[in-house]
C-alpha cells in the first residue's frame, strides 16, 4: 500500500498522535487539529519540509 495512502486512512480513522513537536508548531500557525486533518486529507501529495536544526 502506497504510504500516502495509509497516512490519509490513518488521518481519517483519528488514529494518529500530534506530538509535542507538531503541537507547538500548530499553535505558531494557528492550526488546529482538525485543520490540519483536513489538510492531509485534501492534499494530493505531501512535500516535507524541515523548519527545525534540531
């Protein structure tokens, strides 16, 4: 199964855990939770993009 795939069911079935991480970076973008469900539910692809030097 195609991993994208797999991401949006997971994503459509709440199965998924928001990190400390990915929650202090939605507070910064004014995300919530489900928005960002949304997103990757919408979105034809994911691109990853690195903001921290972590």
């Amino acid at each position: 199964m195609d991993i994208f795939v797999r991401i949006k069911r997971l994503v459509v079935a709440r199965q998924v855990v928001i990190t400390e991480k990915a929650e202090t970076e939605m507070v910064v973008d004014a995300l919530t939770p489900e928005l960002v469900y949304e997103s990757i539910i919408n979105a034809p692809a994911i691109f990853k993009t690195i903001r921290s030097r972590k």
